[in-house]
C-alpha cells in the first residue's frame, strides 16, 4: 500500500541518517559523539511522548536557543560541528515524527484505498469509450481541518475517521461504493448510475454525517463535512482520462466551498 511504502522508506531513512550523525560525530570527537547519542535519544523519546503539536514547537525551540547558544555564545568549537549540534536534534525529531504519523496510519482501521479506485476508474472509463456504459458518478465527502483535529488528538482522529466511513457504508445505496482516499476523505463511486445521486447525498447522507462530533478527551468538538460532485460521461471523458485528473477537479471544488463559506 502506499502509506506503508511511505513507512519502509522514512523508518530507513531515520536509520541512515542516525548511523550517518553518529559515524560522523565519533569520526571527529569521542564527546561529540556521546553529545550526539544524547540529542538522538531526546528526539525519539520527545516524538513518542509528546503531541504533534508540541513536537513542531519543540523543534523551532530548539533551534532557536541552540543557534544563540553555539553561534551567539563562546563556544570554541568549528562550525562543522556547532552546525551538527544545531540541526541533529530537529532533523532527527522531524523524521520520527514523520514515522509516528506514518505508523499510525498502518495501524488504524481505514486504510487508504486510492490504489484500489483507481483499478475501478479504469474500468468505467474504459466502459464509456467503448460506449458500454451510461458514466460514472463520483460523489467526494471530505471531512473540513481534518488536519487541526489529527494534531489536536491523533487517537480520537482515528476513531473519527471510522465513524466517517461507517456511517457512509450504512447510508450508501447498494449502487455505490465507498473508498478512503487519505486526509479526510472517503471517495463514493456509482458505475453505470441509473440517475443523479447528488440529490441523495444532500437529504439523506449529510444530515447523518451532522450527527458525528469530534470528542476529544472529554471535549465534545462540532465538526463540518464538505462535499463535491462530478459526473464522467461521454461529454467529457477525454478531460478526465486520469483518476487523478478527477480527484483534483473535485478537490478543487471543495476549495472553493471552504472559501465561499469563510
């Protein structure tokens, strides 16, 4: 899948780069070395205990007071390693950071789907040009700032995305199929639609999905869903040849609903 290729590839990257600070660092100097064994450790152990949140002000933080320490101060080291003592700590919490987020996604009970809807896109446009088939009707709900709740409270995301997508797959007709495609987003397809299910989606999906609230901890938090319509025919098919030519139509279209609203 493609998160979990996302994960292989970061978790070897922090490995590399952890071997690579660390050679380097006994290459030059034993202290050095055990300064940056200290640095890494913190990293890892921040990135496990603390919110995302925390984690992007602690980097900045970081940053900052080492900057005025080593180059600010007198500090009579050369600037090979005021640099490696800099960027070690930050660099190494971002990349962590980056496989947490990761590791969370494999875990979760949604997974992304797009590798999947994308199989089955092909397929409707093939029926279309071989004109077979009446189009395809892609109907996309995106839960709105899904990305301030996921670093408010990455469990209760979780769990909010299932709700998401269980509440889809009870009120969804026997038509259609529902797919998550990451980031707040479930991806609902009607192959060969015997008629327009916009009307649908507005009286009978979204008051449902009104229902769901954001809890986080003991804060009960409303929430907004967004919704975008496109149809594939025959008009139009050479335009959207691509699953992704589509997904980005309807993503624009959930962008100007976002700014419409503000």
């Amino acid at each position: 899948m493609f998160y979990k290729r996302k994960f292989e590839l970061t978790s070897l990257l922090l490995l590399v780069v952890i071997a690579a600070l660390l050679y380097y660092s006994f290459s030059l100097f034993d202290t050095l070395f055990y300064s940056e064994m200290t640095l890494i450790f913190l990293a890892i152990l921040s990135v496990c205990v603390l919110s995302d949140v925390l984690i992007d002000w602690l980097i900045l933080l970081n940053v900052v007071v080492a900057t005025i320490i080593l180059v600010a101060g007198i500090v009579y080291l050369p600037m090979n390693q005021i640099l490696l003592l800099i960027f070690t700590f930050p660099l190494i919490a971002a990349l962590a950071n980056k496989v947490k987020s990761f590791c969370r996604v494999r875990i979760s009970a949604i997974q992304d789907e797009k590798n999947k809807v994308t199989q089955l896109y092909k397929q409707a446009i093939s029926h279309i040009n071989k004109q077979n088939g009446s189009g395809m009707q892609l109907i996309l709900v995106s839960w709105a700032h899904s990305d301030y709740f996921k670093q408010i409270n990455p469990k209760a995301y979780r769990k909010m995305l299932k709700d998401l997508y269980e509440t889809l797959e009870n009120t969804i007709t026997a038509e259609m199929s529902n797919y998550y495609v990451s980031n707040g987003s479930v991806l609902i397809c009607i192959p060969n639609p015997t008629q327009n299910y916009q009307a649908y989606v507005n009286e009978n999906i979204m008051p449902k999905l009104s229902n769901l609230h954001f809890i986080n901890d003991d804060i009960i938090q409303e929430i907004q869903f967004k919704r975008a319509y496109l149809t594939i025919n025959q008009k139009n098919v050479e335009k959207f040849k691509q699953f992704e030519e589509a997904l980005k139509n309807l993503d624009r279209q959930l962008e100007t609903d976002i700014i419409v609203e503000y």
